[in-house]
C-alpha cells in the first residue's frame, strides 16, 4: 500500500523511518534479480518494453551496469536502475511491487533440476533474506531451480522473519505451459496464440503435468498422441539442455514466460484479475503443501486457486510423492536438519 505524499512528509519530519513502503500501483517498480544471466538479460529487455513497468530494477553479482546502461536506452517508460552485490541488494528490492528472481546456475547435460540444489538453494535462501526485511510485501516469483524445493526454501526464509504471506511467494511455471500451448497447436494445427493448455503440478520431471484434457479450444487426442506429448513436455527442458550442449538451459522462451507471467502479477496489482498457473502453497491436492494449479491473481497476488479436476488423476497422484520429497528437502535446508 502506497502513502500519500502529505503523510511521507509528516512521517519523515517526525523523524519516522519509513521502512518497505510499496510504490502506488500506478507507478510499480519490478526488481530483477540475476538480471546479468541468460534469461535474466532477455527478461530485463522484455520488462522494460513491459508498458505496466514504471521502474526496473536490475541487479546481479555481476556486469549489471552494462545490461542497465544498454537496456536504458530503450525508448520506453520504465525507469531502469543498476545494483551490483550483496551491499546493494536491499536497495534494487526495496519498494518493489514485484520480484523476480532467475539467479542461481543452469543444468549441464546430464544433470537432473535436484543436481541444482546445492549451488541454488544458499542463493535463494540469501536474497530472500533481504526480501524478507527490505520488502515484505512485495510479490516473489521464482524461476531459479529447482523450483519445486527453492519455494518452499523462500517459504521457510520467509516464515523465519515472521513475514510470510502465501498469497505473495510463487514459482514460476509458464514455460511449462508456453511449451504445452506450441507443442500442441504445432501437432493440432491450432493457432498457438489461441491454444491454452493448463500445467499443473511442480516443474521437474513427472511432476510436471499438462492437462491435455482441458485443452481449448476442445481438442480430441488419441492415446498415442498423449503418451508421446506428455513426456515431450515433461522433458522438453532437458531437450533444450541437450541441444545447447553444455551452453546452459533455455533462456529465451524462459525470458518470454517469465515476462508474461510478471506482466500477469502486475496486472493483479492493478486491480486487473487474471488466472495463470503457478506453484504456490496449496491445498488443492491433498498430501502436498506446494501445487500449482491455476489461480487467479490480484492485488494481493493469489486471490483464489482455482482446483484440478482432471482425467489425469493417476499423474497427479505419481507426482506426489515426488513433489513432498523436494519439499521436505527445502524445508530441511533452512531449518538445518
Ligand atoms: N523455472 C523455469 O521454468 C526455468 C528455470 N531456469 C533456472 O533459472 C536459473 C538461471 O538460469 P540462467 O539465466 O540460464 O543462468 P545463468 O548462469 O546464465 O545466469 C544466472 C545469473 O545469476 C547470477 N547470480 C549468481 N548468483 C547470484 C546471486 N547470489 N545473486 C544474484 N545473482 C546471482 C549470475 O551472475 C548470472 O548472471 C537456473 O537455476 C535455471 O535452472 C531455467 C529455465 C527455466
Ligand atoms: O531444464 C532446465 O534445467 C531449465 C528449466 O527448468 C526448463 O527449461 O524447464
């Protein structure tokens, strides 16, 4: 919630600290972080041509005051701000209405999403850290892997500085969707950009669950055609890890996913009500606290999650047990059992 200017004067006459005060949704500020990397580069150009995005704060370890100063020349209107280390972090996150955060490293060939976790999960843990303290109550999205352990990970950092709000912290799973949405309209004929394809569950392996059967517009399958989509989908990641050889992941349809998905939370904020999935604490299947399923998106971030109910039921139980491993494993890192 944004003060207005008259009570910002008072409070800082009154010698008031003024800490995490969100900006107005008229104007809001998206702080990117990992901002210098392959998807975070993309991702930058794509939210500064985002029209919503009145301030775009970069920041990263690394370069990010050459990824600012090229992207600042963009004829656009979202003002675009560099941060660099850890002494700066509090500042690019500070009153932002949205983060989205891609740090952390990529899959090689041959490693799994999990293979990420020792490298990822200190980093996701210490950036929310800062979050946590520098702004409460900004709205968290999370593409770093392996999403289905560094959100509850985020959770717990959270929880521990007593700030936690489940309707504001989601992992990121529009590629999952992205993906769902070309593959099928390429084997249907469909024109992609009206084909939607629901994906629930998490965002590794079997986890990930396209339902094909809600496809729109209404779209028959055979059983061949499933049982060659779904692990095409399940695995199109690793297809992309495999192609770049050694180069990283996907990058540039992450970078796409990613925009649209922060244009969506925007949006939210903006009083515009829109349903996207997402991995988010759920209890729309029972025996797993982290879900994703379409919900739908607000000024508070998630205002409603809309339920599965789906003839991929079998998928949805297998993925369970799965998904309550990666979770147990985020939580036990910052509870350090
Ligand atoms: N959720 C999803 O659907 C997807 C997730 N990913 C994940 O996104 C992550 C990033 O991938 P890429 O951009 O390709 O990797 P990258 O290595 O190209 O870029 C990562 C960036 O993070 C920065 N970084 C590292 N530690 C940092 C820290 N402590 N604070 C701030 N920045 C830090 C690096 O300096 C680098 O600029 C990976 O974990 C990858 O697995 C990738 C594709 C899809
Ligand atoms: O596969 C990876 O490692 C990156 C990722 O999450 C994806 O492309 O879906």
């Amino acid at each position: 919630m944004a003060l207005p200017a008259k009570s910002l004067a008072s409070a800082a006459a009154n010698g008031l600290r003024l800490v995490s005060v969100r900006n107005s949704s008229s104007q809001p500020k998206v702080a990117l972080l990992g901002a210098s990397g392959g998807i975070g580069q993309p991702l930058g150009l794509l939210l500064k041509q985002d029209p919503l995005v009145a301030h775009l704060a970069l920041y990263d370890v690394v370069n990010t005051p050459g990824v600012a100063a090229d992207l600042s020349h963009i004829d656009s209107k979202a003002k675009v701000t560099a941060h660099t280390g850890a002494a700066e972090l509090h500042a690019a996150v500070k009153d932002a209405d949205v983060i989205v955060i891609p740090a952390g490293v990529p899959r090689k060939p041959g490693m799994t999403r999990d293979d990420l976790f020792n490298t990822n999960a200190g980093i996701v843990r210490d950036l929310v850290e800062t979050i946590a303290k520098a702004a409460p109550k900004a709205l968290i999205a999370i593409i770093t892997n392996p999403v289905n352990s560094t959100v509850p990970i985020a959770a717990e950092v959270l929880k521990k500085n007593g700030v936690y709000d489940k309707r504001r912290l989601f992992g990121v799973t529009t590629l999952d969707v992205v993906r769902s949405q070309a593959f099928v309209a390429e084997l249907k004929g469909h024109d992609a950009t009206k084909t939607v394809v629901p994906v629930v569950g998490g965002h590794a392996g079997i986890t990930i669950i396209p339902l094909l059967s809600q496809t729109k517009p209404s779209t028959k399958f055979s059983d061949e055609e499933i049982a060659k989509l779904t692990p095409r989908i399940q695995d199109a990641g690793t297809e992309v890890v495999n192609a770049k050889a050694g180069a990283g992941s996907a990058t540039l349809s992450m970078a796409l996913a990613g925009a649209r998905f922060a244009n969506a939370l925007v949006r939210g904020i903006k009083g515009d009500k829109n349903v996207q999935c997402a991995y988010v604490e759920s209890d729309a299947v029972k025996g797993v606290q982290y879900f994703s399923t379409p919900v739908e998106l607000g000024p508070n971030g998630v205002e409603k999650i809309l339920g599965v109910t789906s003839y991929e039921q079998k998928l949805i139980d297998a993925s369970v047990a799965e998904l309550n491993k990666n979770i147990e494993k985020g939580v036990a890192f910052v509870k350090g059992k």
